[in-house]
C-alpha cells in the first residue's frame, strides 16, 4: 500500500547522494580509489587519541568540541570562539543552506561543483543554480553575471571535487569583492592542505576583511583521514558562528572524532608526509594518463579527473578496472558521464591503475 504521509515536493526532487563504492560483486581484493580517501592513513597519534576515548563511552561528548576549536586556533592563528565542528563538513553545507535560504530563494554554484551544494539547495526548498565553468574550471565571471535579487549562498569548493581546479587568490577576492554583500560567500577547503601553490588561499583571512558574508569550511576527512569519524569545522565571524550553534547538532561531534582530530592537527610530520606522498603522485599520474591519451584537468587535490572519448568508453574502462578490484568514481550525476575521478593511492595502486588502463585503451583504441 503507498504510504498516506507523504515528504515536501521539494524533498522529492533531491537525488540521494551516491558515494564512491567500496565493493565489487565477486572480487575479494579491492583497491578503493574512489573517494578522495588518504591511502596513508590517519595519524598512529590520532588512532590511539580515539582509542583512548573508548573508556568513556557511556559519556556525552562535550558538544561545542572546544578541545578541537582551540588546537585550531592555535595552528592557524584562529579565534576558537568563531570556529564551529560538525559531523563532517557535509552537515555544514546543509546548515548554512537550511539558515540563510528557502523557498524562492536560489544557491549559486559552479556547473560541476560539490554535489552536495545542490543536494542542500533543493533540501530547503531553494533553487539551485549552476554557473557554467571553463575548461572545467570556475568561471567567476559566470558565477557573477547569475546573481540575482533571490541568491543567498554562493558555495564554492577551492580547489573543486570533482574536477580538481581551483582558483587563485586574487580571483576569490575579486569574487567576494564584486558579489552583492547580501549573498554569503562559501568557500569549501576540503583539499585546502593539499595545495602547495603560492597564490592559493583557502580564504581563512578573508573572514576579517568580510566578516558579514564569507564562512570558510574545512574538514579532517582528507589529508587527515578521519573521514570514518566524521569532523568538518567553518571559520566565520561570532554572529555567523552563532547562527550556526542555533541548528547545529547538539553532541554530533564524538568525544573519539574530538581526540582524534586535536592529535591529527598536531602531528605536522604525518601531514607533510601525507602532502609529500600526494606531491609526488598526483603528477605522475596526471602525466603518465595524459601519455595513455586521456584528457587531464590541472588538479591540486589528492585526486586527478580522467576524461575519455565518451561515456561508453569511460564505463568500459570503469568495468575493466573493477574487474580487476580497482575502484575509481564514476560522475554520472554531475554530468560528466565521460570521466573518471581517480583518488591517488599508493605506489602499487597508481601503477596497477596505470597499467589497468594501459591495457584497456590498447584494447578499445587499438592502440
Ligand atoms: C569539496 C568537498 N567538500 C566537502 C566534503 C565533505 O567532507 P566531509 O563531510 O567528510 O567533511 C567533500 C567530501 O568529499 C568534498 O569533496
């Protein structure tokens, strides 16, 4: 029998988020390459930090994650009380769109960013819209000229999942400069670490300079690899944080994510290892699938985007790698059906990829 009670109209037009998958019907050895994932590892620091938190299970976590705010604080010259921690920086997303838009309203974002802006707009009932990018790249330009009297939110992923392109400094102030004040700026940095370029910011000073309209979000899922214990924090100003507080899940934040993350944040030696490992693959991969004929984006996270002749071609390709266990992302639903997003692994994995695909397109094209 269908249902009597039925969910906002608005609710039904959300397509529910499709992770990158982790298993393959019948393979037992699987090399995950499909979510942005370290292949490092978290810290042994933070491993036995959350650990330690096991003897106290039975506890509340302390809800505004205070250890982790002032560890931030202190690493990036931050106020704690302007920082705010959720379960991931997903959850944030959704917050900010459910606080500052609704029905009528409309959220701004580039054609190929973060799904989840999307997700969030429709989740309050906003409209979203996509601005067209360049060469798979944000186009601020674009994004500028769809600003109309309904856009509250502008969500921005530097540098981009999936495409992995980011923007520098002077264009995202050029970005806050010329937007309307009324429209809050988002800058997502969940690969913020990874970027070792000089005229890269993840925008944490431009919360002083625009206090009113810009909140930074960034997250432990990536460099630090606590993405199993879910913590995103944003950087905004005292009233934006304290809009936040409002809606934010009140003990979301576990007391082993809390541990975990203050011990991550200051194990600098693991994160460098972590960036010199990315620093040093995530070029070899670009070049050596640029010499198998695949169209590479300029990517500065820990992940490259592979495009091939067509869909069919990249689906093909998507299943010769699964048939040998290895998992990359397929982006059908950020229209980009002719593409492959590949997470950089470890040296065995790049290169089984490598030589995967190899193999496949001397097959396909002939080669
Ligand atoms: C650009 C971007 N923002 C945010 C997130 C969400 O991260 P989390 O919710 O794990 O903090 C991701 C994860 O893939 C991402 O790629």
């Amino acid at each position: 029998m269908e249902s009597p009670v039925k969910p906002l109209a608005h609710v039904l037009k959300i397509e529910p988020y499709l992770p990158g998958d982790s298993a393959v019907a019948g393979v037992t050895k699987i090399t995950k390459m499909s979510s942005n994932e370290t292949p490092l590892g978290p810290s042994p620091e933070a491993r036995s930090a959350a650990l330690g938190a096991m003897d106290e299970l039975e506890r509340y976590p302390e809800s505004s994650a205070a250890i982790v705010r002032h560890a931030l604080a202190e690493r990036y010259g931050l106020d704690a009380r302007r920082i705010v921690c959720e379960a991931g920086s997903e959850q944030l997303i959704n917050l900010i769109a459910r606080i500052f838009a609704g029905p009528g309203d409309e959220i701004l974002y580039s054609a190929h960013g973060f799904i989840a802006y999307k997700i969030a707009a429709l989740s309050c009932g906003a409209t979203p819209v996509a601005a067209p990018e360049k060469n798979l790249t944000t186009d601020v330009d674009a994004l500028l000229r769809l600003v109309s009297e309904r856009t509250r939110v502008l969500f921005l992923a530097n540098p981009n999942n999936p495409t992995g392109t980011s923007l520098p400094s002077g264009e995202i102030l050029r970005l806050r400069r010329e937007l309307p004040e009324s429209v809050l700026l988002v800058l997502d940095g969940a690969y913020a670490e990874y970027v070792q370029d000089e005229d890269y910011t993840s925008g944490l000073e431009l919360v002083s300079e625009y206090p009113g309209n810009v909140v930074i979000l960034r997250t432990f899922s990536k460099i630090y690899g606590l993405a199993g214990l879910r913590l995103g924090w944003s950087y905004s100003s005292l009233e934006l944080a304290m809009a936040l507080h409002r809606l934010r899940g009140v003990f979301t934040v576990t007391t082993m994510a809390a541990r975990a993350a203050v011990a991550a944040i200051r194990d600098q030696d693991h994160e460098q290892r972590a960036r010199d490992h990315n620093a040093r693959w995530l070029p070899w991969l670009n070049e050596q699938l640029s010499a198998l004929g695949l169209d590479m984006t300029d990517s500065k996270g820990n992940f490259v985007l592979a495009r091939f002749a067509s869909d069919e071609e990249a689906a093909a390709a998507d299943f010769h790698l699964r048939s040998s266990g290895v998992i990359t992302r397929t982006l059908k639903e950020y229209g980009l059906g002719d593409c492959l997003r590949v997470t950089v692994g470890l040296e065995e994995h790049n290169k089984a990829l490598v030589s995967l695909l190899q193999e496949f397109l001397a097959g396909s094209r002939g080669g």
